[in-house]
C-alpha cells in the first residue's frame, strides 16, 4: 500500500438486487473475504465495510444486501430501506447488474430510484467473462447511466477501472479544502451503552446528548465546541458501532455509516470500553479500523468506580490484558476513568492532545537520520541470499499520518521483524505513543 494522499471520508456504497455478485465485488476490492458468498438469493444478511486503498487515495465501501422493491418480506424490506439510507449517505454508488440474466423488473426498479439521486452512479455490468456475454451486457447501455463497466468481480477483470474512476472523483481540490488549520478534533467512540455520551457530558458539563441505559440511544453524531482551561478542540460524540446482529435496524446501519464517517473526521480516536465487560472481539475490531485509519487513539476503560475490591495490581494487570489483545500495536494510552464520577476524563483530554501533536510530529531529516543510522548500526538487517542489506538515508513523508521512507539497495529484501524494530526505535527516540506508523522500503 502507498501512502495515502487523503484521510477523507469519501464513502463507496455497492447495491443492487440479490445475487448479482455485490459481495464478490466487495471482497475484490478488499483483497479479502469479508463478507458472506453463496449462490442463495439475499445472503447477504449483515452490512459490510472497509477501507479501500488505490492510486495512493483511500475511501471507505460499503456492501449492502440485495433490492427487492415492493417486498412484503421483512428482510427484503429492510434491504430496501438500508439501500436507500447507503444512497442518501454515500459520495458515490456502485449500482450491480447480472449480464448472464440481462435487465429485470428489479434493476429497472433500483435504477428509477438511483436517477433520483444527485450522487455519481457507476454501473457495473457484472459476470461478463467472454465476448457473447460482452455482446449480451450491451442491452445495459439503455438503462440510463453514463459511466458503465463491465466486469467479472469473480476474476477481477474490470475492477481497476471502477477503482480508477471513484479515485477520479475524490479530487485535490477536495482534500485541500478539508485540511485547512483547524481545531483538533477528538471521536468519541465504542460500541454501544459503554458511557460515550456521559463522557461528553460530564466534559462539557451539561446534558449535551441524551443519556440512557438503552444501547443505541445516540444515532447520529454530535459535534461539540470545546473550550475550557485554556484548551479549544471539537468532540464528536458518534452512535455505537454495534456487532452486527441478525436484526435488521436500518437506523443502526445508518448509525454505523456516521460512526465511520465521524472517524473519518477525527484526528484522534477516544475509544471507551466498559470495564466491567473487558475488550471484546468488536472492541478490537474498532481499534483495528482506526488504526487502519491511521487515527490518533487513546483508549479509555470507563465505569472503573463499579469494579469492586480493587487489588494493588487490578489497574496494571487489567492493562496487561488490553495490550495483549491490542498487540502488535501496543503503543498506546490506556486510563481509567469514571465518566459518572468525572474521575480522570479530564486527564483523557490532556492525554488526548498530547496523542494529537505526536500524530503532527515532523522530525528534522538530518535529526532523524543522525538518529536512525545510529540504530541501524546497532542492528544490521539481516543477510538475505548472501546479500547485506544497507540503509542509507531516511526521511519523512509528507503524510497526515506520521510516514517514513528507508531507502536501501535491497528494498524488497527487509522482513516484517526488522521492520517493527526501526518502527519501535522510531517510537523510543521521537514519541509517537498513541499513533499509528508506517514505514516504507525504497530503493536506493
């Protein structure tokens, strides 16, 4: 992966009715089997998403299940009302068609709805993996789209140019336009019912948000001034991001759309966890996609006033914990606060904002390579095919997530081991706790 030019939120939603190939075009994209496959009709129960990386710019897509319009199947109808809410929400939409089947009543139905919308529509014109079926898809050029594309999502072919053309649309212009000199802006995330708008409130000091012990009280996401003993940001409070479950909540779908989005935004990430429940696999899960992000995180174990008889130790081996199921990336802030108590969220914030200067750190060039030539020194990379590995200079990347370039005369040759000791030398000797790193090899 290059390093992204963008940390936008440009949103990519795939619809289209049951069994058109929406999720192997998802995974496509993805380079990974993300969501469920099978030749049944509306398999497809769970919404997906991801980050996909292409031409150096990076935006999040969504898989949706199938449209079936005029459906009194509840699932269907839910479909239909998730589809409608990826339309409203996406920056563009990626409308899938079958030419093994040719036009149906139903795509003729998704495609009225799609012209309605003012967002770019791109259709892809799926299972066209030879010239009879290339002379069959024509027929979808009467549908009434102007971008076109006919691909095999099983083979791949035809991908790039999708790929290609939702790049086009996420232009520099746009990335200018939302970097700017702005307030440092904090996300207040987590799953559901961990106590992420009662830390808004009890920092801002004022119910802000509603605040219940119902999970998903919060569906869209608050945006909030802050400015209090000499310190200025803005928090965003976001719904929960909730493990997928079998019930059919288009609201929590749109929920999970603002949640990413708010991410998006955000330079650092508050992830709130309840202590009495541990990290559980979701919890990663979020950890993981900010990180993938390449977001600021502090992770923030709340309700710790509800753990009973405290040992010398709990706080120290309950972190243990977290860092082992955070791992490799472990570089990261953990406090324990009482949001309903006000115990340490304020220390959060402070914490928060150092996070978010390590995340803008730019280390002089001659400091750095003074420094990591030093460390290479220590610590040669080791022989490959009878070959020593040197790395000559380093420098960092003009990225908004700290980057950094080792040129070398066998670039290709250094292994993920060596790779995490220069990314913990760089953490040791210039401070970037609580942010992501990405270091790339380059020839020399």
């Amino acid at each position: 992966m290059r390093p992204g030019i963008n940390i936008m939120s440009f949103t990519v939603a795939i619809v289209g009715r049951p069994n058109v190939g929406k999720s192997t075009l998802f995974n496509r994209l993805l380079e990974q089997r993300r969501a469920i496959v099978d030749d049944i009709s509306g398999v497809t129960r769970d919404r997906q998403y991801g980050i996909v990386d292409w031409n150096g710019k990076s935006f999040n897509i969504i898989d949706t299940g199938g449209f079936v319009p005029h459906s009194s199947d509840i699932f269907e109808t839910e479909i239909r009302k998730q589809v409608r809410i990826a339309i409203d929400e996406a920056d563009a939409i990626i409308f899938m068609v079958d030419a093994a089947i040719g036009i149906t009543d139903l795509d003729a139905s998704m495609a009225a709805v799609l012209r309605k919308s003012t967002k770019p529509v791109l259709l892809a014109v799926n299972k066209v993996d030879n010239n009879q079926r290339l002379l069959e898809g024509a027929e979808f050029y009467g549908i009434g789209f102007e971008q076109i594309f006919f691909i095999s999502s099983m083979t791949g072919s035809g991908s790039g140019e999708v790929l290609d053309a939702i790049t086009a649309l996420i232009t520099e212009d746009k990335l200018m336009a939302e970097k700017g000199e702005e307030l440092p802006k904090f996300a207040i995330i987590g799953q559901p019912n961990v106590g992420k708008s009662s830390l808004l409130n009890a920092l801002v000091g004022h119910e802000r948000t509603i605040v219940s012990d119902i999970a998903g009280t919060t569906r869209d996401t608050i945006h909030t001034h802050y400015k209090l003993f000499q310190k200025e940001f803005i928090l965003i409070d976001t719904a929960g991001i909730r493990k997928k479950s079998k019930e059919k909540d288009d609201l929590e779908f749109y929920s999970i759309i603002r949640a990413i989005r708010a991410m998006d935004e955000a330079d650092v990430c508050l992830l709130v966890l309840d202590a009495s429940k541990g990290i559980t696999e979701q919890d990663v899960n979020i950890f993981s996609l900010a990180t993938r992000k390449g977001k600021g995180i502090v992770v923030l174990v709340n309700k710790w006033d509800l753990i009973e008889e405290k040992a010398t130790n709990t706080a120290r081996d309950y972190e243990k914990t977290l860092k082992l199921k955070l791992a490799p990336f472990t570089d990261v802030p953990i406090l324990f606060i009482s949001a309903k108590e006000k115990t340490r969220i304020f220390k959060a914030i402070e914490i928060g904002l150092e996070v978010y200067d390590n995340k803008h750190r730019k280390v002089p060039t001659s400091q750095l390579n003074e420094v990591m030539l030093k460390a290479v020194e220590a610590y040669h990379a080791p022989v490959v095919r009878g070959h020593s590995v040197k790395i000559k200079y380093i420098t960092q990347l003009p990225t908004q997530t700290p980057s950094f370039a080792f040129f070398s005369n066998f670039p290709d040759d250094i292994k993920t081991p060596y790779r995490n000791y220069l990314e913990n030398q760089l953490r040791a000797k210039f401070k970037f706790t609580g942010v992501p790193v990405r270091i790339y090899f380059r020839k020399k």
